[in-house]
C-alpha cells in the first residue's frame, strides 16, 4: 500500500477545471497533460474534489451515488476511438467558455453524445464481455443506480419519495416491470459507468506508473436524492414517509455567520453497527480501488455530528449528536490494516475528535491562510505543524492566496510580514514556501495559486448557491518559470517524488 509518509508536495485540481474543448474538463489528453506537467513540477500528488455526479448547485458532495463516478467527465474522443462516435459528435457548441464550467449547456451536450455512444456499443459487437464483467462485479450498487437514474429521468427530477408508492418502497414487481420495458434506458446508465471507471483507471495507471499518486475525496454525507438513499432507506434518519426528518450541516464557523445548512439525511449508526459498518466498508473498498489515498470530509462528524430540524433554514438551530467514534474506524483498519486515509479536521476540533483521528494515526489538515489572525500560537502556522500532517495554503472552499492577501486586514497582513520575514510579501510564492519547508510530511496548493491567480478565480463560496464549481484554467496561464520554481522549491525542501512501499 503506497502510504503519505516522505516528504512529498502535490496539487489540488478537479477535472473539470482542465482546459478542453467541450465546456470542461474530463479525463481526455489534458489530464493526461496535467499528469506530466506534475511530473516536470517534481509533484508527487494530485487531489481532486469528489468524482462523483453533481447535484444541486453543481456540487460534487451532493451526488446521486457515494459509488458511481460523473458521466460528465467522461471523454468524448476516447469513444470516437472506439467507433462509438462520429466526427460530427465532436464539434464543440460555439457558446462554450475556456475558463468558467457553463453546466447548464455542458451538459444536455455531453449527455446527447453519451446517448449516441450507448447505441451504437450496444449495436456493435465490440467490448460487450469487459462490460458485462464490470455489470457483474459492480452490480451491488451500480444496479440500484441504474434504475434510480432511470427512474429519476422519467419522473422528471422529483425526489424518491414522491415517486409512485411502488417505486419509491422498491416493490419487487414495480422493479421487474420497470427493467423489462426500461431496459436500453438501464443500460445506459451502466454503460456511462463502465466508460467512466475504464478511463479513470487508465489515467490513474498512467500516473502512478509515472510516480504520481491520486487522491480523492470521500464526502461524509450522501445526498438525500440518491440511490444510497432510495436503496437503503434503514441506514438513515427518515420518517415513516421517508423524509428526512433531520439533516446534517455545521453551526455558524469562519465561513459563514448563520452556519452552513447541507441538508443530507444523517445515519442511523446504530444499524450501521449492526451490520459491522458493511456499507462504510464497501464505500472505502471502492474509493480505494480509484484512489492511491482518499480524504475524508468533515471528520469532526464521526465524533459528533451537527443534527439540524428538517423544518429550518440555516443550521443555526442545531446540535451537537454523538457520531460512531472509534468503532467505525476499529472495522474500517481491520478491513484496511494500513487506513490510507486523510481526516478533514477544520472546523472547531474538540479534544475527542483529535483524539480519534490520533488513535488511528490518520493526518490531519491545517490550512495557512487561517494562521495570520491571531498570534504565535496559532495551530495553522508552520512552526506548530506535526509531521503526521496534509498542510495546504488553501482549499477549494478558501479563496485563493492573492485573493485572500487582497482581502485580509492591516493586522494580518503586518503579521504575515513579519512572520515571513519580508517587507513586501510576494504571494502566493513566499506562502508557499513557508509551507513546504515546514515538518509537514505532505503540502498541497491548490494549482490557482501556483499560478498566482486572483479571488475571482476560486472554486466555491460556501453557504452559497450560485457560481461554484465553474473555474478553469488554460495551458497559456501555465508560464514556464512557475513549473521551474516550483520543481527548485519542491527540491530544497527535500520534497522530492519519491514511492515508498510498505
């Protein structure tokens, strides 16, 4: 198992904000790119954002599957290789943008080519058997998902539980009907899979043959419109009609005054006990299998949870529930003895949370752009680090470094000197540079600010509903000194791509 334990640097991008020429990114040539560019940057990782499909806002923590991959991101010149599209299928729609992701026009285009792909493999006599074995190997959760997003289409976007009676409860009669007269619907939806799990794993061989390690991001919480949800009604906290009767968020933090109101249904971690945390260990195992190390959101909520009233409309109004604690994670390193996992400990952190993530040996995260606001003692600044430890200038919910320097007080700013030890602060480069000689086992930038970019260029406002997820970047914004640098910082650090094998 390939562990974060040498000194490594690494990149935090989603694929959608590559360039490409179909309104976002996907796993095609410029990924492939990307992955060399890590390389010539000397970087070891490449984090993304959670590969699942969007949901509400275009949000990837909000997806119709914890298992199934974004359709989305599938790319469209890999099925024209394999005969499955035509030169016509892949004449870009004039009105896409090369930097910001327009999802509403994106998409009904991705998925028109997708739907022509499904007839003509299913027409052809090419692939059928890799495709029926990965039918068969994943059928556990890409079956319940097929009919789900069958069911959701032609329901035209309603939740599950105000679908007809006989759908929304599963009968076994409503399910066989519905396969038998929705069969090419059923397998396009499988077929999508299939495409998407073939070129993730390619682009992931690809990169680890090269030295660079993926990793990915495992939500907490799983949308209520989903079919985790659909499909294992006992597992959450619904009522008698399966509504949520109350719902997960954070109480009001750095980013937001009222709270952050999420809205997924929360677990029923009794049952989940009963079952020896069964569907928790299937979800690792999958994550594990597309990802060299996998980040789990918001740890703090398998200590303690914020249960949020159903009925409200900010997370102002909640409290704190006791989460599964060690338990989980007992069943989670007995299934995976080395638990190659990253726990997402911002927030307010009690002493219990450390102490779970300390138990298991799990890094944590610590965030540069928090360390100015106070003084020494502030648990984000470098000198206070820990080598067991994921440090980051920022995620995809901060603003970028230039955008925060422009932003940040008097106060900070003289702080920031200071404690950087230059009159005139060159940000992003000398932030980054405090990291990466830091204790810090591992230090990821989000690429924004290798390249220097302002705060109009981040990837999420949170609490906020609009303009999220749309940033990209293009290969001109990529100069040559950035990458050399960043390969020299990388190396004076002693953060060299270096594999270790335990």
């Amino acid at each position: 198992m390939l562990m974060i334990s040498d000194r490594t640097s690494g990149i935090l991008l989603h694929p959608t904000s590559l360039p490409g020429p179909f309104g976002a990114g996907d796993l095609g040539a410029n990924a492939y790119l990307f992955v060399d560019w890590l390389i010539g940057a000397g970087q070891t990782f490449w984090q993304v954002l959670p590969l699942g499909e969007i949901g509400p806002g275009n949000s990837p923590y909000m997806s119709s599957s914890a298992f199934a991959g974004n359709v989305l991101l599938i790319d469209l010149y890999d099925l024209a290789h394999q005969g499955w599209l035509e030169a016509a299928d892949l004449i870009p729609d004039p009105a896409f943008c090369d930097d910001r992701v327009d999802f509403a026009l994106q998409g009904p285009f991705r998925l028109e080519r997708l739907r022509r792909a499904a007839r003509r493999f299913f027409a052809s006599d090419r692939l059928h058997r890799e495709y029926e074995e990965f039918c068969l190997i994943e059928c556990e959760w890409l079956d319940d998902y097929a009919r789900f997003m069958t069911i959701a289409e032609q329901q035209e976007g309603r939740n599950w539980n105000q679908w007809p009676a006989a759908l929304a409860n599963r009968d076994t009669q409503a399910l066989q009907f519905l396969e038998a007269i929705n069969a090419d619907k059923i397998d396009f939806w499988k077929f999508c899979q299939w495409c998407f799990s073939r070129q993730w794993i390619q682009l992931k061989t690809y990169a680890n043959e090269r030295g660079v390690k993926l990793i990915g991001d495992v939500p907490i919480f799983v949308a209520f419109q989903s079919a985790d949800v659909w499909a294992h009604r006992d597992l959450f906290e619904l009522d008698e009609k399966g509504s949520p009767a109350v719902v997960a968020g954070v109480p009001p933090d750095y980013f937001s005054a009222t709270g952050q109101l999420w809205g997924n249904p929360l677990y029923r971690w009794d049952v989940h006990k009963e079952t020896g945390y069964a569907w928790w260990i299937r979800r690792l195992q999958y994550a594990l299998s597309s990802f060299d190390q996998v980040r789990i959101d918001h740890f703090r909520g398998f200590s303690e949870y914020w249960e949020v009233p159903a009925t409200e409309t900010t997370a102002i109004n909640g409290r704190w529930m006791p989460g599964p604690g060690s338990a989980l994670f007992a069943a989670l390193k007995k299934m995976f003895p080395d638990l190659p996992v990253i726990a997402e400990d911002l927030g307010v952190i009690t002493p219990d949370v450390a102490a779970l993530r300390d138990q298991f040996n799990l890094p944590g995260m610590r965030i540069l752009q928090f360390a100015f606001a106070e003084d020494r003692s502030n648990y984000f600044l470098p000198h206070n680090y820990i080598a067991n430890t994921i440090a980051y200038t920022g995620t995809h919910d901060n603003d970028t470094l230039t955008g925060w320097w422009n932003t940040a007080s008097d106060q900070e700013k003289t702080f920031a000197r200071e404690y950087l030890g230059t009159e005139a602060v060159d940000v992003p480069w000398d932030m980054m540079a405090a990291l990466s000689a830091s204790v810090a086992n591992t230090v990821i930038f989000p690429l924004q600010d290798v390249l220097c970019l302002a705060g109009e260029h981040r990837m999420n406002y949170p609490g906020s509903s609009e303009g999220n997820w749309e940033w990209r970047f293009s290969w001109g914004q990529v100069q040559p000194w950035q990458t050399i640098r960043l390969a020299k910082m990388t190396a004076d650090n002693d953060r060299g791509r270096i594999m270790k094998v335990v």
